[in-house]
C-alpha cells in the first residue's frame, strides 16, 4: 500500500458524518477534562504544598476507574449505549458546576477538591468502555482499527491542547472560568449525542443480565492466560511510571519555579509528545516487535524522570516532557493493542475494562504510594527512585513476553444445536455437559494435555467448573465434562466459540477413534417436588 493510500485509509472513518461529529466532540469534551484537571491539580498546591495532597488528586481521579471499570463494562453491554452516554455526560458537567462556584464563591477546600475529583472519576469510569463499544456502530468494519487510532489521537490532541488552554485561563481569569470552559465542553458533547440518529437495540432473547456478564466476563479473565501477561506487564509499568505524574504539579512549581501556565504548557508537551509518537508509530512497529516498544517505552520514562529530578531549565523540561508523551503513547498503544488483540468480541468490553481496571489501579496505587515517598524521601528524591525501579522493571519483564495476538476470535458457529425432547426455559441450570471420547492407550498422554489446553477455552466461553474422568471398565473411554451456570449461558457458549478454538477441539479430535463423532449429552438440574 502507498504512504497516500495509507494515509487516506487512516482518515477514512472521518468521511462518515456520525463518527466524524461524536469524534469531534468527543475531542473538544476531552479538552474541557484536561482543562479542570489542570486547574484542580494546581489548586490543590495553593490549599496545601503536601506531596500527598497533591499526589491524592491524581488518586481520586483514577481510583474509581479501577473501582468502577468493570461494572461499567457490563453496562454497556446490557443498556442503550446513546442514553447512558448522555447521563454520564451530564453527571460531569454537574461535578464540573459545582467545582466552578466554589472556586467562585471561595468555599472549595481540600476535601470537596478531592471529593469531587472523585466524582469526575466515577463519570469517566462509567463513560471509559462505552466510547470504545460504539465505535463498530459508527463506521464500516473495515475502519474499525482506524477509527480506534483517531481516538487515540483525539485524546492527545485535547492532552495538547486542554492543559495548555487550561493554564492560560487559570491563570488569566482564575479556576472557575476554567472549570466553567468544562462545563461548556460537556453540553457540546451531549449535543453531539442527541443528533446521533441511534437504532434501537434488538430484542435478544440470549441478552444477558448484568450479574450474569458480570460472572461470565470475570470467568474470561480469569482463564485467560494470554490476558493474565498483558495485565502483569501494564501493572508493573504504570505503578512505577506513575510517579511522574503524581509529581509534575510540584516538579512545575518546586523545582522548576513555574506558574499554573507553565504547568500546563508541561502537559500540552506531553501531548503534543503523544501525537509525534502516534505518527511515527507505524515505522516504529516496523522495526520493534512489542515488547521491544514496550522495554523502550520503560527507558525513556525512566529518563525523563532522573532528568527532571535534577531541575533542568524550563526549555528543556518541556523538551523532556515531549519524550515522555511519545514514550506513554507507545505503551498505552502496545499493551491496549495486545489486550485487544487477543479478546473476541463477545467479552471485548468487559475485557478492556478489566485491561482499564489494572491501568487506573496501578496508577491509583502508585500515586498514594509515591506521594508517601515524596514525604520521606521529597520530590526530587522521589523522582530518582521511580526512575531506577521503572528501569530494572522494565528489563526484568521483557523476559515475559507479550502475547502475539494472531488467533482467530471471529464464531466459528461450528457447534450444532443441542439435542433436546422439549423446549428448556432459559433461566434453568445449572447444565452439565458430557463429552464422551474413545481414545487409545498410546495417544492417552497427548490426548490428556491437548484436552487440558481445551479447558482453558471451555472455562472463557462460560464454563465455571471442568474435569475429565474415564470409564472403570474400559479406561479408553474418557469424559470430558464442564458446567455452565444455565441454558441460556450454554446457548451463547454456542456463538461464542471462535475459529482458534475449534482448531483446539480439532487437535482434541484427532485422538478420538472410532467411525462415530463423540457422544455430546446435556443434564439439566431436576427441580424435585417438596425442594425448594
């Protein structure tokens, strides 16, 4: 393809008016969030110049992240996606009203500063995955990776941008003109949702119900392997890369002796750093595989933080800070990318927002943690331990590697209708499943750790319990058995297995001898006169 065509192709999402207008308000509403993050982190160094104070803005913006991402990953699974979008839009612009007359009015203290943080952070928790869910809906399926790409790059643009404006406004005209530019930004953005002509979701019957995604996307997780890495690797980076973060207002202010704009034209760096990595990413992938990008990600972080420590003149901190914003893009793109890649459809949002609890927990726990440090050790020495732990961290987990991400999510659809004498109510279970397979004595090892690797799959797709036994009077006869929590959750097992597990239940298959398929049997609980 041709650095034009590729061009055009990247823009293409663009061209179709939906995605374009939500696109473009979304940016402008995320420009407004960068804003009043601004103006709240450095209002909180005018009420109190404790580095835990500072560093538990950060906390109470990301804590509810980590708390909430999950559940509102099942809710945008389960409600209209448009209305819920719009009651979260007006949830922030309410918390940004509030934020705006106190600061008006004099009255805005630590604890409200700090608690209404908190409330934007419930907003963007509960807003996180569903922006990302609506993205099949408004444009083709061959633009989907692009669309997800302009995202990304709408947020750094706003990162560019917002702090930049923010600082400038705060220190122009004062905090609640900023907070009220927010509050602005959300109207916009609800507007923007309102002219979305949404369809109507269809009624399914299979449609689950928020306790039951909420067991079955926790189920996933937990028997993914491949996202268990993905996890472990964005755990450990961000804990440590938080520090900076936590610590930038008082690197602004203590050791760079700068204002409120000057800090924010330190975020606009980051962001403007963010958009530069995001160009040139398509080269860098070229030439690194992820965990090349991920280690180089780790490195320059950790010098960006040892080189602020040492309080650089201003020109050059915001050239640092231009580093830092090409070296975070690279990690949230490479672990994003990789949790992405490996997630079918079915559980992606709930995936991601497993992907979003680990991201926010990390940086919530590495905020406390490192404003405690700055306590003890104070900002500069702070910033010299996050550093080298960032840089032993990252040597220390290429060994694991990230997965590849090439398996085939996409239904298979190669399971036949279960057989039964009479329609089954869909609320009935639990269903146990038995699969019945002759295997001969030879092939009994590999047939035993290619059936292990097929557990991984049956636990994914829903099962909560799984186990093989084999017949006392024939051990050639081996059952594979699993539960599933109902009928309804055994139907959607059915949509749910994809191409790359069917080649697993064919490397199963392999082993069975015999003219006939195994034998497939489904039990279903008895409810007993008498019991309840």
């Amino acid at each position: 393809m041709s650095a034009a065509k590729s061009s055009a192709s990247s823009f293409a999402p663009l061209a179709q008016p939906v995605f374009a207008v939500l696109w473009a308000a979304t940016v402008l509403g995320n420009t407004g969030s960068f804003m009043r993050d601004v103006a709240s982190s450095w209002l909180m160094t005018d009420l109190s110049a404790s580095p835990a104070a500072v560093a538990l803005v950060q906390a109470a913006g990301t804590l509810p992240i980590f708390l909430l991402a999950i559940p509102a990953g099942v809710l945008t699974d389960i409600l209209d996606r448009r209305k819920f979008l719009i009651a979260v839009q007006l949830l922030l612009a309410s918390v940004s009203v509030t934020l705006m007359v106190l600061a008006n009015t004099g009255m805005l203290s630590v604890s409200a500063l700090i608690g209404l943080t908190f409330l934007g952070g419930i907003g963007a928790a509960l807003m996180g995955p569903t922006w990302q869910a609506i993205v099949p809906e408004l444009v083709k399926r061959e633009d989907i990776k692009s669309a997800v790409a302009l995202n990304s790059l709408g947020i750094n643009i706003a990162r560019s941008i917002g702090p930049a404006v923010g600082g400038i406004l705060l220190a122009a005209f004062g905090a609640a003109v900023t907070y009220g530019a927010d509050v602005a930004s959300y109207f916009v953005v609800i507007a923007a949702l309102l002219w979305w002509p949404r369809a109507k979701n269809a009624n399914d019957a299979l449609q689950e119900n928020f306790f039951g995604a909420f067991r079955a996307g926790l189920r996933y997780t937990r028997a993914s392997r491949p996202l268990h890495v993905v996890l472990l690797r964005a755990a450990i980076f961000f804990a440590f890369a938080s520090a900076v973060w936590a610590l930038l207002p008082l690197v602004a202010r203590q050791l760079l002796g700068g204002d409120a704009s000057f800090y924010g034209i330190l975020l606009g760096a980051v962001g403007a750093g963010a958009i530069g990595g995001a160009l040139v990413m398509p080269k860098l992938r070229a030439r690194f595989d992820a965990d090349g990008l991920l280690l180089g990600a780790a490195i320059i972080t950790a010098l960006v933080m040892a080189g602020l420590s040492f309080a650089p003149p201003k020109w050059l901190a915001i050239i640092i800070l231009l580093f830092l914003g090409g070296a975070w893009i690279t990690a949230l793109t490479t672990l994003n990318g990789a949790a992405q890649a490996i997630l079918p459809n079915w559980v992606r949002g709930r995936g991601l927002a497993v992907y979003l609890t680990v991201f926010n927990g990390a940086m919530t726990a590495g905020s406390i943690g490192w404003g405690a440090v700055g306590e003890a050790a104070g900002v500069r020495g702070t910033l010299l331990i996050g550093a080298a732990g960032l840089f032993i961290a990252g040597l220390v987990m290429h060994r694991l590697k990230l997965p590849a991400g090439d398996a085939d999510m996409v239904p298979s659809n190669h399971w036949p209708e279960p057989l039964v004498a009479e329609p089954v109510a869909h609320d009935r279970g639990p269903v146990l499943i038995l699969i019945e397979y002759n295997v001969e004595k030879h092939h009994r090892t590999a047939f035993l750790h290619a059936l292990d690797e097929l557990s991984q799959e049956r636990r994914r797709d829903g099962a909560y319990g799984w186990g093989v036994t084999e017949d006392s009077a024939d051990p050639q006869k081996i059952v594979e058995w699993f539960m599933v929590e109902s009928w309804a959750e055994h139907l959607r097992q059915h949509k749910r297995v994809s191409n790359a597990d069917a080649d697993l239940q064919g490397k199963v298959l392999a082993y069975h001898s015999g003219l006939e398929r195994p034998v497939v049997r489904h039990f279903l609980t008895i409810n007993r006169p008498g019991k309840a």
